[in-house]
C-alpha cells in the first residue's frame, strides 16, 4: 500500500502563533516543522502531533536567531553553543526566519486602491499566461528550508 500524501503548509493559532511544515488531512499540524512563538519571538524546530507536542529531538532558537537550545520530547535541555550543530540536529539547511510582534505590520483595514492593484496583478498575470500561484505580496519567508530537500533541488 502507498504511503498517504505529505501535505505542507500553515497553521495559524488564535494568539497568533504560527507553524509551517507537514500538515495532515484535516490541515492540522503532523510532522517536521516550525512552531514560531509570536509573543517572545522564539521559535521551535522539530516533529509535532496534531495537538502541537512536540516529540523526539528538536531545537528552540531565540528571537534574534543567534542561540540555540536543545529540545527533547518538547523539553528544554541544554544550551547548543554552535549554531550549525543546531542546524544539523533538526535537519534545516538554515535558521527559521524571525517573527515576532515587532515584524508583523499593523493592520490598516480596506483599501480600495490596494484591492485594484493586486486584482491588476492576477489579471496581468493572466494575460501573461504566467502562473498563477505567485503572490502579489511576495514570497512567504516562513516555511522551513530542510537540508535535504535543498541538496534534492541542486543547493549546497
């Protein structure tokens, strides 16, 4: 029998907590991913079960993304002094980018201008028979870069 189809995505929490990674049929968080606390800014790295316990090895990095802290079983235990050894023990090809309430823009309601100019973008994009699965508010920079996956698609 097949294995069942990896979903990725996001999850997005109520308080605004954020994670990105494998998704299981309900688009409940199921697997390797990123939980990215918005509060403090820190963010953990590891495999999750739906109800977000995190299980087996994983890694808290900080706000600024410059210390690492080593997980088990969602555990904190010691402190991971050299970045590409957290990198290594959670497979990322590199660090999750930030996101904290500092980073996320205010909110600012209805436009009507900015409603035309992305309803202008899909329809040039149309026009242009390009895809349309490009953003008009650009590349989202959340979901996690595994080491493998980059090798797989010719990085370093």
């Amino acid at each position: 029998m097949p294995a069942p189809h990896a979903f990725h995505g996001h999850y997005g929490f109520a308080g605004g907590n954020l994670y990105s990674g494998a998704l299981d049929i309900h688009g409940k968080p199921d697997g390797k991913g990123v939980l990215y606390y918005l509060e403090s800014g820190e963010c953990d790295v590891g495999t999750f079960t739906p109800d977000l316990k995190q299980t087996g090895e994983g890694v808290r990095f900080n706000r600024e993304r410059d210390k690492a802290f080593a997980l088990q079983d969602g555990e904190l235990k010691d402190r991971i002094h050299v970045l590409s050894k957290a990198l290594e023990r959670v497979g990322l090809q590199e660090a999750p980018a930030e996101r904290h309430k500092g980073l996320i823009p205010s909110s600012f309601g209805f436009s009507k201008t900015r409603t035309t100019q992305v309803k202008a973008w899909y329809q040039y994009r149309a026009i242009a028979n390009l895809a349309m699965t490009e953003s008009a508010y650009g590349v989202n920079a959340y979901p996690p870069v595994w080491a493998k996956d980059a090798k797989a698609d010719g990085g370093s």
